[in-house]
C-alpha cells in the first residue's frame, strides 16, 4: 500500500512485535532512552523560553566578557581600557592576544572580577559546547545553551576561584 493510503493513526503506532519479548524490549528501549528523556522535557517548554534564556546567557556573557576586560586593563594601567573592552566584545579573537601583553596587575583582583571571569568562562564555553555537541541547526542549538551554560557553571567557579585562570599574585 502507498504511503499516502495509509490511515493517520498507523504512522503514529509503534511497529508491530511478533512475540512477547520483543514487545518488551522495543517499550524498554524507547521508555530508557536519554533521547526521549530530553526531547521529553524539552519538548514540554515553549521555544520562547529557550530563547529568552538564550538571550539572557548571550547578554551576560558579552557583558561580563566586556566588564572583565576593562577592570582587568584598568588594574594593570592601560592607557586605553575602553579600547580593549569594546574591541574583545566585538571580536573576541583579541582576547588571547590581550592576555598575551597585559602586563602586572597594580592590585590583586577583587571579588568581583572573579565573579565576572566565571559568567565569561562559563558563557564562552556554552557556545562551545553548543556548537560542537548540537546539531548544525542553529535554532536547536539555542535548547543547548541554557543547559550547557548551566552545566558549565561550576567548572568556571573551580577554575577561577580554585587555582586556576586568575590568582591574586597575577
């Protein structure tokens, strides 16, 4: 029979098991699945809350990112934090190089900028994560930020606050 005659209903009914232990096996395995896990629950909540928690780790990261930047530059005397601050946000491959010639810090880092360095940690590695486990859909994508942003979290705190990027001797 084409496809097109087909009753609505058959293409939504699982496919048909022969004996007993294949009808468990098929509902197990479609019960346990991570997949279903997740589509389940990200199915349950509408697309504009993905997109404005998207929108929410988009903003914190590029102002945190910015902010970071120019307390650190300003703590070290640069003659031009603004400059350095507006420029990584707009084209964060300056980052590596600004971190390549700051120079010394004039004091230690304040609790606030290891906050900042968390959120920027955390955020660029969302998009990481998200770009490189997520589909090449950009739109299903936005699903994986929140999480991955999320996830992240702690590993920022454990490597900023814990040994890691920003020490109070640099």
């Amino acid at each position: 029979m084409p496809w097109t005659d087909r009753p609505a209903m058959e293409w939504l009914t699982p496919a048909v098991a022969t004996d007993q232990s294949t009808t468990e096996h098929i509902v197990a395995d479609s019960l346990c699945s991570p997949n279903m896990v997740i589509d389940a629950l990200l199915g349950s909540l509408p697309p504009a809350v993905f997109a404005a928690l998207s929108v929410l780790v988009w903003a914190t990261t590029v102002g945190s990112i910015g902010l970071w930047t120019y307390r650190d530059a300003r703590a070290r005397e640069s003659g031009s934090p603004v400059v350095w601050a507006i420029g990584i946000v707009f084209a964060l491959f300056i980052l590596p190089y600004y971190l390549y010639r700051r120079g010394t810090r004039a004091h230690s880092p304040e609790r606030l900028d290891h906050g900042l360095m968390t959120l920027a940690s955390a955020g660029v590695g969302a998009f990481v994560v998200g770009a490189v486990l997520g589909p090449p859909d950009p739109v299903t994508q936005l699903y994986y930020l929140p999480a991955a942003f999320a996830g992240l979290l702690p590993v920022a705190y454990l490597l900023v606050y814990r040994g890691g990027y920003l020490r109070p001797s640099q």
